[in-house]
C-alpha cells in the first residue's frame, strides 16, 4: 500500500522530463499502430473469414482458372464458355471429397417503380453445407411460399426491406447459351454487418478468394442465396471453385493429381499459400509508407529509453536518500517500474485515440483504425524491453555514483 | 550492541589507485554509549561510518549489529537495520531539498509502512523536539545549515532508533549552533539512545564520554570515562 502511496508522490508533482518521457511513448504507440496496420488489417480479415466459414485451412485446396479459360468463358473467343469437364477432373479426382462453388454477378429487380441493381451471391448447395446459417435468417415470412428466400445487405435493405416479395432478373453468361432467368424471391433477411461474406474468387491481393472481410460488402447492395433447382434449374457452376479433400487425403499428393488432372485450366493452391501471398503483396506495397514510420517509431523509443536513463541518473540524490531511509533497491526498481508503466498507459490511451487522426492527416488512408491487439502488443513489448533495458542500465550506473555523490561527499 | 572485528576497507581493489581506507578495525559498543571518532581529512572516518550503516560492505572482517551478521545480511535486512533501528546523519545531511521539513522526516516512516495520518503527527512531534516544530511546511531549500542539522536529526530519531550515527555533523554549523546541537545529542543519550558521531572538531569530540582516533585508516581508542 506504502508503495502506492510514493508511487502517488512521485506521480502527483509534476516534471517536464515526465512530459517529455509520456510524450516519446505516445509517440510510440501511434507509430506502431500505424506499421502494425496493415498487418493487423491483414490478420482482422482472416480471422473473420475464417470465423464464417470453418474449413479446414491447412488442407483445402483453391483452383483458379487461368486467364484464358476465364476469358474464354467470357465469351471473348470463339471457344465453348462453359468447360464441364473441368469440373468432372475436378470433382472425380481421388481424394476430393466437396467442390464449393458459387456464382457472383449483376442482378436487378423492378422495385420503387425503377430498376434496381445489385451484386447477385448464389452459393452451391455443397458451399452452403459449410456455411453456418446466417444468423439473421427468419427464412419464410408468412404469405411468400414458393418464394427463394434471400438475405440482403444492409445497402440493399432500403430497397428490399425484409419481407419485400420480387422477382430477380440475372443472366447466367456461364452457360453455351446465354441465360436469363426471372426468380421470385423474398427478402428472408440482413447479413450482419460485421460479418465477412463467404466467397470463391478470383483475387491475389485481397483475401477474396476465400471469403470477403465486412469493409469490402459492407456498402455494396448485394443478395445472397442457396442454390435451389427448384428456382434455376440446372446450372453449370462457375469457377474459381473451394476443394475440400477428405478427411485424411495427402494435399500435396491430391495437389499433384489435381494439377496433373487439370493442366493448362488453371491453378491449384492451398488456403495457406493464398494468405501468405496476400500478406506479401500487402506488405511489398505498403512498405515505403511503413519505413518511415519505423523509423520514426525507433526514434521516439530510443528518446524514451535515453531519456529515462538520464532521469534517473539525475534523481541519484534521491535515491541516495530513498536507501539511506531504508528503502531497498529492489523497491526502488519496482517503484520506477510502476511509475513507468502508469506513464506508458496514460500514454497507450492518448496514442490510441490518435492514431486514426495521425493516419488519415499523415498517412491518408481512412481505414486505419486504433490499435488492434498486434499494435498492443508491439507497442507494450517495445516499450517493457526499452523500459526494463535502461532501468536496469541507470541503476546499476546510479548505484556506484549515488554512493559516490552522496555519501562520500565532502572531505 | 555493536561488535566490529578486523574490519578493513579498501576503494579500487586491484587497481593502481587502490586505497585502504580502513585497517583492521576494532570496535565494540555497548547500549548507551556515546562515542566520537576524531582525525583528519581522508583518514576513514565517513568509510567507517558507511559500514556501520549497511551502506557500504568491508573487504574483509565481520561486523555484527546485535545478533546480526551484517556483512552476511542481505539488503532487505539492512534496509530494515536503517529503517528501524539506526538514524543516519550523513555529512551533506542527505535530504530532498524540494520536499518539505515534514516529508523528509516522514520518510522513514512512509517507508517502512506507517499511515500517512499517523506518520504526520510522529513527523511534527520530533520536529518539535529538535526544536524546529515551526519549519515543517518549509521547503528544505529554503532553510540554513543548522536548520537543515536539525531536520536531518529529526529524520534519524522518527523511528526511535536504538543506534544514531553522525557524520561531521558540527562541520557546516558556527560555535553557538554546535554546542546546542551537542546538547541535543547528549539529551538523546541520556534517555537511551547509543549516539557515535564523527568529527574533526576537537571540542565537540570532548563532550563525549568515549572518544576513538582515527588516522590513514587505523582506529584507536584515546579516551574512556
Ligand atoms: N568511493 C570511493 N572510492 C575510492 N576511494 C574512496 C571512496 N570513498 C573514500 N575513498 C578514499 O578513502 C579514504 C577515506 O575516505 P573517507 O572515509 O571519506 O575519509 P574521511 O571521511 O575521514 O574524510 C580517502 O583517501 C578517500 O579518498
Ligand atoms: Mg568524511
């Protein structure tokens, strides 16, 4: 209790060499939040992407079509658009026990006396099998049986507020002929904002090929849906496509087959590959911008550990005095450590509220938010080694000289 | 209550400028005594000190406090030893010139745990006895040499040590301040209280019953009665 009781004395008077140590640290923090972001961003995405759709990341398999197939299949070429057989490689491969397909595209609706347009996410039935039920779903609103029910994003809710009977207009383009489809439908229910979409796409940078973390849909008006034949009748699925392998299925050996299997189609990579390109390609391409802030970063706790050493060299007097009263050193370490600590979080709270501001003024980039636990734990790391490395430093210099100064004073 | 055996002190060991500050000394206090250490300049006296106060470890010898081995003693229990049982007045006094008479001589006291209240009044009665009760929200920085004399002494009674130990403290004050001080020291005697100072001033030196020398490091006793 004592020692919070000095800990408050050495707190309450007021010293610029504190203004200045709380500043270095606040400085700290907003830096490293700032280099850990993109990162943090990074992490934030997959965590929710995986939180929606629970596979097992270590073993699935993503194949990707090369891009003449996909230009092919745009119709660009005089080509067939749609290739059944990849998907019979696909999906007779030994040791493939789910292919997880969706199909994503323009849809629209007459609503509001206008045509309104949309994102259209149709998920095969094998998909939706490892989807967790949308937790929103309150799927048959009375008096629309015989309705597809779909979910809708909040950015399209104003349109189709749930309950709203419509028919979706779409063309499937995948077809060896043009499709048009008119689907009657129900908005069944919202997708959370908060949650990431489940998706099979083409994306390198992002982490799209899985799944969509909320920045990315959250303001796009878009439907969502199961597969039913009773609504599309028979679709051919597009690519790219999710392969899930069975249970105890060697990748790397299903990975051969498949690639064997699929050749010039296109590309079989693994979830864990797919991330780590796409951690790559985030770091590569924010690195300039993130250098100076590293280095601004190791300028502010250099400041501080220096600075905290000089301090505490300086208050050698009084820590002479603190011992010759009794207290031990081992005290006096804690209590500095203490005082440190209760700086540094004063300090984390200002840097934190901050570092949007710092980010959006400096760095432009609006979706830099506070500290994820990433920056946390940067920061508070950085700062215990800087802390305990000069505090440690100052008092095995302070010990010699305080006795020096102090007691041995005078003739 | 104090026994040191062969105690010698030596700065820079192994060093060209080695110094031996003390040579085997030996020095036995009983309660109640009233001891001074006189000699000149550099002549080891403060060292001697520092090691009857835990501040300092000797090179060599044993030096027991009561029924403690003080050169074994680890700083928690020296700490303690200071805390509670030996008041220390170092020679440029060892206060915190910023804080107030109070809070210097409260310092101990917060240290060793006492309720802020309760340390505050303990704080203003020794200061009353030391006669300096009207300077207690003065800033140290603020106060003469024999004012700061006294608040050092002050600081070193607060916990009603056994032990007090001196060190010049007549050296920054005139004839008239010193010998008060001196009447002091020997008020706290005669109520208990086992008293060694050190010094340079030879009249001081005579107004207690025991008085050592000290020259180049060698401790002798001169006087007895
Ligand atoms: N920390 C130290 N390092 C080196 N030499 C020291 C140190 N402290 C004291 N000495 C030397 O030890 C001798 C005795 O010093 P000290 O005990 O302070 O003398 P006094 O208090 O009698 O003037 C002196 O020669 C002094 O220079
Ligand atoms: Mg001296």
């Amino acid at each position: 209790m004592n020692t919070l009781r000095i800990l408050k004395k050495l707190c309450s008077r007021f010293y610029w060499k504190d203004l200045f140590l709380f500043v270095t640290l606040a400085l700290m923090v907003i830096f490293t939040n700032i280099i850990t972001q993109p990162v943090q961003t990074f992490l934030n995405a997959r965590r929710q992407i995986r939180d929606v759709i629970p596979l097992d990341y270590e073993s699935t398999l993503h194949f990707d079509p090369s891009y003449s197939l996909l230009f092919s299949s745009m119709g660009f070429t005089e080509e067939r658009s749609y290739h059944p057989e990849v998907h019979e490689a696909i999906r007779n491969c030994d040791g493939v026990r789910a292919v997880l397909e969706m199909y994503s595209g323009g849809a629209s609706c007459q609503e509001g006396g206008g045509t309104f347009n949309f994102q259209m996410y149709l998920y095969s039935q094998s998909f939706a099998s490892y989807i967790p039920p949308w937790p929103e779903a309150g799927r048959n609103a009375e008096g629309t049986e015989g309705r597809l029910p779909v979910m809708v994003s909040p950015a399209a809710a104003d349109m189709l507020p749930v309950g709203t009977a419509f028919d979706l207009e779409m063309v499937l383009t995948s077809y060896e002929d043009v499709k048009e489809l008119s689907v009657p439908c129900v908005a069944a229910g919202i997708l959370s904002p908060e949650r990431a979409l489940p998706r099979a796409g083409v994306d390198n940078k992002s982490l799209g090929a899985i799944g969509l973390a909320p920045e990315y849909w959250q303001d796009a008006p878009l439907v969502a849906a199961v597969y039913d034949p009773a609504f599309f009748g028979e679709i051919p699925w597009d690519y790219p496509a999710i392969i899930v392998p069975e249970k105890d299925a060697d990748r790397d050996a299903l990975r051969a087959r498949l690639g064997e299997a699929l050749g010039t189609w296109g590309e079989v990579r693994d979830l864990a590959q797919i991330e780590r390109n796409v951690l790559a390609s985030t770091l590569s391409e924010s690195l300039p911008e993130q250098l100076k802030f590293l280095l601004l970063a190791l300028i502010a706790i250099f400041g501080y550990g220096a600075y905290l050493f000089l301090a505490i060299r300086q208050r050698e007097r009084q820590f002479a005095v603190f011992y010759i009263a009794g207290m031990t050193k081992k005290r006096m370490f804690t209590l500095n450590m203490l005082f440190n600590v209760v700086l540094y979080l004063l300090a984390a709270a200002v840097g934190w509220v901050l570092t949007p501001w710092v980010a959006k003024s400096f760095v432009h980039v609006e979706s830099y938010t506070g500290a994820g636990l990433l920056g946390t734990l940067c920061t508070g790391g950085l700062f215990l080694v800087t802390l305990l490395m000069s505090l440690t430093a100052s008092f095995i210099q302070n010990r010699n000289a305080a006795a020096i100064t102090l007691y041995h004073k005078g003739d | 209550m104090i026994t040191l055996k062969d105690v010698s002190k030596n700065y820079n060991v192994g060093k060209q400028t080695e110094v031996r500050a003390l040579r085997d000394a030996n020095l036995e206090v009983a309660d109640g005594d009233f001891i001074s250490v006189t000699g000149p300049s550099g002549s080891g006296k403060s060292t001697l000190l520092h090691i009857l106060a835990g501040l300092d470890a000797p090179t060599s010898g044993t030096y027991f406090f009561k029924d403690i081995d003080v050169t074994k003693a680890s700083d928690k229990v020296k700490c303690g030893l200071r805390n509670r049982q030996i008041g220390i007045i170092l020679q440029d006094f060892g206060l915190l010139g910023d804080d107030t008479a109070l809070e210097n001589v409260c310092l101990p006291l917060t240290i060793g745990g006492m309720r802020r209240k309760q340390a505050l009044e303990r704080g203003k009665s020794v200061l009353e006895q030391v006669g300096i009760a009207e300077l207690a929200e003065k800033r140290v920085n603020q106060l003469s040499g024999g004012q700061r004399q006294r608040v050092a002494v002050a600081r070193a009674l607060v916990q009603n040590a056994s032990l007090l130990l001196a060190d010049e403290p007549t050296g920054a004050l005139d004839s008239r301040n010193t010998s008060s001080l001196m009447d002091l020291f020997e008020a706290l005697n005669a109520s208990g209280m086992t008293i060694i100072i050190v010094t340079h001033n030879i009249a001081a030196a005579q107004r207690t019953p025991i008085s050592y020398s000290i020259i180049d490091g060698v401790l002798r006793q001169e006087r007895r009665t």
